[in-house]
C-alpha cells in the first residue's frame, strides 16, 4: 500500500470525523436485545445497495425501540410500503438516523401516536406519508416499538445518514459483539476480451474455495493470458445464522495491494448502482459475488481511490509464470479470513480442442459449418472444413475481413472477430469456395455506448435505454431459445435471451413485447411480461402496461436476462380460512384470516375485499407472508355471521369467492 493511499485514508477519516462530531460506538443500541442481523450495509438489492442495517427482533413485533442520541424527531413517516411506519431523528453535526418498519409510535411522553392520528383524520387518509414534526428526544428515550409494517418480516430497519442524502454505515456508531469472521465460498476469474483466456478457454472459470486453517485456499492453479476480472461470492455472519454482507474486501498480487472496498458510506444519488459492485448474473442465481475490480465508470465512494479497471489482472504487465493472488474479506468488528490463489501467467495463451468440445456439449462437428459463440465484446467461431476455403466476416458497416484462423488438432480451425464499438448492425460469418458460399452463420449486434439513448429492437418487441442507464459500453445480442422452457403459462412470443445475460441498468430499462392479432382479447388483457428465474427453473412475474390499440404490452426491468410475453389463466386460490365455516367462538373480537396464492401474475395486494355481514373491513393482503389477518375493532354480536372473501391476481383473474358461516356463542 503506497504512503500516499494512507495519508489520503487518514485526511478523509479525520474530516469525517470532525464534521460529524461522532466516534465510532457513540450511539447507544436502538433495541436493547439484538438477535443479531439479518442484512448489512451496502447489501445486494436488485434496484439499490442497502443503505441501513436490519435488526433481528426474533420474529416478533412489540419490541421497544430507542433513540440512539440526543436530537429531535423532525420527521414520522406512515406507508403501506418501503418502512412502513418510521421514525427520523436528527443529531448534532447533522447526523440522522431512522427506524423503519415500527408497529406503533410511542405516545405517553411524545404523543407520537396522537400526531399521527391528527394527520389521519386531516387528510382522510390512513397512510398519509410523511409528517413533519420537531420534537425533542434524549438518548435512550423510547420512540416506538418494532414491527413488519411495509415491506419484509419483523426487524428494524436502522439508518445512519450525513444529511439526509448520504447513508452511512451504522455499525461504525454502534457496539456490538461479533467475533465470527466472514466466509469466502467461491471465485470466478472472467477473460475480458478475445486475447484473454483461462485454462486456454474464453469460458469463464469458477473456482471452489477449500477451508485451510483459519483462511481458505484453492487446490488448482489456473493458467491466464491477456486481462482477467475476479468475481467472489463472501459473506457474514453477525449475531446470527442469517448471511449478510462483508464490510471490506481486498485483494493482494504478489504482496502488493490491488483493490479494496470498504462499505462505509454512499449517496441516494448514485445508490442505485449496484452492479458496480456486485455481478448480477451470478448473485440472482444464490449467493453475493463482489466484483473484486474498480469499473469503468464507477462514481460510489466505494473503492473511489482506486483507478478504473484496478483488480483486473493484466498479464501482460506482469511477467511470466507463478504468482500468488490473495482476497481478503473483512467484517466492521475487523475479524478477517483470506484466501490464497496460485496461477501461471502465461503471455502465448490460445484455445484450446477441449474448450470447443466443451461448447459443443456432445453435438457432432459437421464439416464446412460455421459455429458461433457470443461473449461480451466479441465472437468465437469454429468450423472443420474439407480443405482449406476463404472465411470472412460481412461487418455492419458494409466492410469486409478475411479473418485469420487457428488451426487445432483433429483438423479444426477457429478465430475470433470483435464487435466494432458503436455500430449495430448484422455480423455475417461466411465460408466460402471461390466466392461461392459454402456455410454462412449471422448475429445481429446492438452497440450501446455508456450515456446514450437507445432502442434495441428485436423481432417481437424492444427495449428502450435511457441516457443514464448503461454504465459501460454493451454489445446487446437477441437470441431466441427453445427447451427446458417450464410450460405452466402459455407464451404469446418466442422466448428471448438477451446477452450478455446479467448486465445490469443504472435505470430501469423498458421491454416492450408485441402480440399476434391472433390473439383473442381475454388472452391479451392477462398478458404480462415475464423473467426466468434460472435457479428455480420458474417464470417470475415482472409487469404489464397494455397498449390494446398498439397490441403491445411492455415493463420495466432492471437487468439483462431470459424474458418472454405470457398469458396467465389461472385462477388465484384462497385456503385456510378462518373462522373456519360452521365453526363455534367465544371470541367477540374475532380475528379474521385467510391465506391466498398464485402461481401466476401473483397477488394484487391491493384488490383485496373481506366483509363481515355485508360489512366492508379494512383487511390488507400481506404479500410477504401470503396472507391478511384483521382483529375486529367493534365488538362483534353473539350468533350467526357470514364472512366473505374476493382476491384477484395481477392478470385480473378473480379467485373463487371464499365464504364462511361462524358463530360467536
């Protein structure tokens, strides 16, 4: 580590410091009993880094809750979703804190509960949103108790923040115990270009962790080429068997540091960055795989120190043969483990037969056939002909290049063509005799540049980029896919794959499908757009806006992936209601239940109508749980009573209308 990355570390930490007017352990503990944590800072989210960290409350509701230092409340807020019911307390040197997901305010010394009451009744509403208050607090002061109101199951959600724009990470404030060091599971080296390779393959290569001693260490030793990205999947344990994340990672090539991260702090303006920091491809599949490299145009104060492209081995900088590579993972109480790669730098890298066999999966190489193989930036061609003939690339520029090829054993040839940087347009691959094609393989490529606007169209609809969605130059390529498709939902489109599978919007993008005339109008008005979960082998509900008149239904997605139009038929199912029908309660207050599912579309929460005697209820569909749950607040006459259920799904199919005849004796 260099003396001037040291003295930058400290300057920093020392302004923050002053400029918060806080040491690290100054707060007391929001929850006087912790049952540790369920999530960390900077976490995973699909549309965000998590910005807090969530306390175990064990499952339960109903545990008091405490101002961690003297200030004032200047904010509750009260939504059915994100916290729920939250409190925000504003500190000297303009620290904020919040608690999220409360089940009640306090009201005997702060009257919490009556201010929220007050702005019930002004505005009509029963989550009127933010309300903003000034009220003191001292630290330890009770302010609430915990909950699941909005979004998860019981926990609270508790926030650190400079401003109110800018979270940072709780655990440097508060004390906890923590003595387990993180785990590392897996790491996966990625060939970025056409001259980078891993065991002579362009394919990426993941790489199983063993334990040795108190660290970890690998058994094989890859041999690289050209320029490598590291990937890892880590986690951590703090006061409980739940994985979170790490709060530091680095990495170390022979002795030298090559990158770190440390999750200390972040902005709402750039939070929304998450693949900067983490792969999505291999984290929506299981698992938190940390990109152990600095991207190109990363603006988190996460790893800001670094230079772009910093952690990406590049062997043409190093020299050849043997080095070790160590990655370290850290958690905020500073217990550590690390684990130790050997590889072979190796500069004459190619690929290798068995690399190709690999794609092949067991299919016949047919002679005089072009085969292709898409990777983020270029393509990878194979073929064995009969004798040697022209191969050549038709560029979307109108260009073409007689590629030169390699030729492996057994007689087969292979190259590979870049994509051109800002041209789209069709690549077409011919072999070719005296001008006359023999076989011929074409990819039509979408080059999108970081900043720009675009629509990338496929046959069956598009999907529109905004400006500020790409974080680094793509190459989008369209592919249709067939088999191991699960057939529960009937498709109105081919389903599409879009590579490179996993690259993540900055900004939601939209996807846009259009359907068949054909398509009679019950179909079209249950379409929705839906994601394959690839670890489940399942459709995902992902939205659906519907364009009748333009036969077009489209949704916002916040990655690449296997998308397709599907049509959801299927009726919800309401089960387990209770009262049960013809039961007998003594109960004058009765609780009021019912569990709903649907494999579909799934839930519309918020087309949920219970009524008792023809009597609306105020009952609200929990989607976390998949069920309601309402305690009379009336006392409830003795006798006969009917309750009745309705539910729809996000198609608009309606479930079986559920109907239950009690009484209360």
């Amino acid at each position: 580590m260099s003396l001037k990355f040291i003295n930058l570390t400290v300057i920093i930490l020392c302004l923050f410091l002053i400029q918060t007017q806080y040491l690290a352990e100054d707060f007391s503990p929001p929850l006087k009993k912790s049952n540790g944590l369920s999530s960390s800072f900077g976490e995973f989210r699909k549309t965000h880094l998590h910005a807090g960290i969530d306390i175990r409350t064990g499952g339960r509701i109903g545990a008091p809750v405490y101002a961690v230092d003297d200030g004032k409340i200047f904010r509750l807020a009260v939504k059915r979703l994100g916290f729920g019911n939250a409190v925000y307390i504003k500190h000297k040197g303009d620290i904020v804190t919040v608690y999220g997901h409360l089940d009640r305010f306090e009201n005997e010394k702060l009257a919490l509960y009556d201010v929220v009451e007050k702005e019930k009744r002004l505005k009509g509403l029963k989550y009127p949103g933010d309300i903003f208050v000034n009220i003191p607090v001292y630290k330890g002061q009770l302010i609430g108790y915990s909950g699941e109101t909005g979004a998860g199951l019981p926990h609270l959600h508790f926030e650190v923040r400079k401003g109110e724009s800018n979270p940072i990470n709780p655990l440097g404030f508060i004390s906890y115990n923590d003595n387990s060091p993180p785990r590392i599971q897996k790491l996966v080296m990625i060939p970025v270009n056409d001259k980078s390779f891993v065991n002579n393959s362009h394919e990426k290569c993941e790489i199983i962790v063993t334990k040795y001693k108190d660290n970890y260490k690998v058994k094989i030793e890859p041999v690289i080429s050209g320029k490598i990205k590291l990937i890892a999947s880590m986690y951590d344990n703090i006061g409980s068997y739940f994985k979170v994340g790490v709060h530091t990672f680095s990495t170390y090539l022979d002795g030298e540091l090559l990158y770190k991260a440390e999750f200390d702090e972040m902005s709402y303006e750039n939070w929304n960055k998450v693949g900067f920091l983490f792969d999505f491809e291999y984290t929506i599949l299981g698992g938190r795989f940390y990109k152990l490299y600095r991207q190109k145009g990363n603006d988190l104060p996460i790893g800001a120190e670094f230079d772009y492209g910093s952690g990406i081995i590049d062997c043409n900088t190093i020299s050849e043969g043997k080095h070790v590579l160590v990655i370290k993972a850290t958690d905020a109480n500073h217990n550590s483990r690390s684990c130790s790669l050997v590889f072979t730098s190796d500069n004459n890298g190619k690929l290798a037969i068995s690399s190709i066999k690999t794609i092949l999966a067991g299919e016949p190489l047919k002679p005089d056939k072009i085969y292709l193989k898409t990777y983020d930036n270029f393509a990878l061609f194979f073929y064995k002909p009969f004798e040697k003939i022209k191969l050549s690339a038709l560029l979307p520029d109108g260009s073409e290049n007689i590629l030169s090829d390699t030729i492996l054993d057994m007689g087969m040839h292979y190259g590979e063509s870049e994509f051109k940087r800002g041209i789209s347009g069709n690549y077409e691959f011919k072999l070719s005799d005296n001008n006359k094609a023999v076989s011929s393989e074409s990819l039509f490529i979408h080059s999108v540049l970081a900043g720009e606007e675009k629509i990338v169209t496929f046959e069956s609809g598009t999907i529109y980029i905004t400006s500020d969605s790409i974080y680094e130059d793509l190459f989008i390529y369209p592919e249709k896919i067939t088999g191991s498709i699960p057939a529960k939902l009937p498709a109105l489109t081919p389903v599409y794959k879009f590579n490179p599978v996993g690259s993540p919007f900055g900004k939601k993008a939209e996807i846009s499908f259009v359907y068949s005339r054909n398509i009679p109008d019950e179909d079209s008005s249950r379409a929705g757009i839906y994601r394959l979960d690839r670890s489940s082998v399942s459709w995902v509900y992902v939205g659906s806006s519907i364009d009748h008149n333009k036969r077009k239904v489209s949704a916002d997605i916040t990655w690449l992936d296997i998308y397709s139009l599907l049509v959801d038929r299927a009726l919800p199912v309401i089960f387990d209601v209770k009262p049960g029908y013809n039961s007998h309660i003594k109960n004058q207050y009765p609780v009021l239940f019912a569990k709903a599912k649907d494999f579909g579309s799934k839930i519309d929460i918020y087309s949920l109508v219970v009524t008792l005697d023809d009597e609306v209820v105020d009952a609200e569909f929990d989607p976390d749980r998949g069920w309601f749950s309402y305690k009379m607040e009336r006392t409830v006459s003795k006798g006969k009573h009917v309750m009745k259920i309705n539910i729809k799904d996000n198609a608009g199919n309606k479930a079986k209308e559920a109907v239950s005849l009690f009484y209360i004796d």
